[in-house]
C-alpha cells in the first residue's frame, strides 16, 4: 500500500487526482492508512 500512497501523493503534487474504484481496494487503502497514521501519530507524541 506503501506503493500506492506515493504514487497518490506525487500525482497530488503534480495536480492530478488518483481515483481507485475498487471497493475491496478502498477498503483495504483505508484500513492501511489508519494503521500507518495512528502509528505515525504515536510516535510523534513521545
């Protein structure tokens, strides 16, 4: 998923939208980026 969220976030960059229309691949993105920012979150508390 890591992949896929650079990939988001350079096309951001450039101006452009990633659209996924996947629903499994939406849910799956979604429950990746809550772990991954809860866990950054925690560790930028301490």
């Amino acid at each position: 998923m890591h992949l896929y969220w650079r990939i988001k976030e350079e096309l951001l960059y450039l101006g452009e939208a990633l659209v996924f229309l996947d629903p499994r691949f939406i849910r799956e993105y979604r429950r990746w980026m809550r772990k991954t920012c809860s866990a950054h979150g925690k560790s930028l508390k301490n």
